[in-house]
C-alpha cells in the first residue's frame, strides 16, 4: 500500500512539473482580412476570417469569369489560431477544395473536405502595418501556398499583405 502511494506521489509529482504552454489569442487580428491576386488571366480573393474564440476561417473565391472559368469557391479552409513565441500558429486545419477547378460552386458546403494527407499546423511572422489596417504574413513553412491546388507547395517565405475589411 505505501508502495502504491508513493508511486501516486510521484506520477501525480512529475505531471504537475511538465509546464503547460498558454495559449494567447492575439486580439489584433480579429476580423477579416483580404486580398486580391491574378495569376495569369485568373484573379481571385483570399479572405482570412479571425474571430474572438480562437478560430479561423479562410475563403479563396475567383472572382472574375474569364474563358473557360466561372467565378466561385476554389477553397476553404477552418481551424484554430493563437500567438506563440511572437508568430502566428494555424492548427486544427480542416480543408475543402473544388472537384471542378473551373466551375467552382457558389457555396463553400459543396466543396469537398480533403481526407488525403494530414495538414500540419502552419506558422506565420505576422505583423500590422498603416494603423493596423495591413496584416503581412509570412508564412514559414511548406505549406504557404495551398491555393488553388494546382500551385507547387513549398514557395519560398514571401510577405503576403492583407487589408483589413472593415463592414
């Protein structure tokens, strides 16, 4: 019994050794947050949604019909966010995508969840510039560019300015 209590002590010892790591939410960022990009003739919106309770969402929408491409959803993405050692941290990633790059659905619950691989949390220097009305992300990892899928992953970390939508 004595052997038993000690080693109680001892487990319950080493578990209140082991620090747990705070999570901040950086309150800087909550809102949404967008900007426009043209890849060749094909121009689109990425948003980036951050709320209070330490989630995310985060929509790319072509937004420009062109020969061949309707405008739409080409992805979608959700999970949580907090501030860890200065830089942003995207984890718990859900993401969908379109079946039909070039007739994405209206609706982000038509797109398809991507089941395939297991999404690693992404990791951002991020910083806010013009009264904090421009959010830059540089994003450390492979990850940073993930839409539309046909773009190679692992583009090198380049500063990506977001403007703030104020509604």
């Amino acid at each position: 019994m004595k052997k038993a209590l000690l080693y109680s002590i001892l487990l319950l010892f080493s578990f209140s050794c082991v620090e747990s790591e705070e999570v901040i939410i950086p309150k800087e960022l909550v809102g949404k947050w967008e900007r426009d990009f043209t890849i060749e003739e094909d121009t689109y919106t990425v948003s980036f949604v951050f709320q209070n309770n330490g989630t995310y969402e985060s929509f790319s929408v072509r937004t420009i019909q062109t020969e061949g491409l309707q405008p739409g959803y080409l992805g979608y993405s959700k999970g949580k966010y907090s501030k860890r050692e200065g830089r942003l941290v995207i984890s718990d990633i859900r993401s969908f995508y379109a079946e039909d790059n070039s007739n994405p659905p209206n609706q982000t619950n038509l797109l398809k969840e991507q089941l395939e691989w297991i999404i690693p949390n992404e990791i951002a220097e991020f910083s806010l510039e013009e009264n904090n009305n421009l959010l830059v992300l540089t994003f450390l990892g492979c990850n940073d560019v993930r839409i539309p899928r046909e773009m190679a992953n692992c583009a090198p970390p380049t500063p990506v300015g977001y403007t703030r939508v104020v509604e």
